[in-house]
C-alpha cells in the first residue's frame, strides 16, 4: 500500500500535464521527472522481495 499522499501528489501532477503542455511551459518536464521519481520511490518501496515473505 502506498502512502494516500504520495498518490495524491501524483495525481495532482498528472492532472496539470495537460494544460502545461498545450502553454509549452518549462514545467511539463519538470512535472513529469516529479512523476517518474514518485513512481519510482513507490516501485522501490512497495515491490515484494522474497526475503520480506519469509
């Protein structure tokens, strides 16, 4: 499970790709390299290892 806010702020970033990228504003890869490492911290975080099951 991963944290409520850290979905929150990923959804909230996605929601904004749209309009940022319609201005051509700098923030669009700014906004999707915040996306990639919130992703990536919940992969990292939340990926079952074998030695965690026993």
């Amino acid at each position: 499970m991963a944290q409520s806010c850290t979905l929150d702020d990923i959804s909230y970033a996605v929601a904004k790709l749209p309009a940022l990228l319609e201005k051509g504003s700098e923030e669009f890869l700014s906004e999707c390299e915040s996306i990639r490492s919130w992703t990536e911290k919940i992969y990292h975080t939340q990926y079952p290892h074998l030695y965690s099951v026993f």
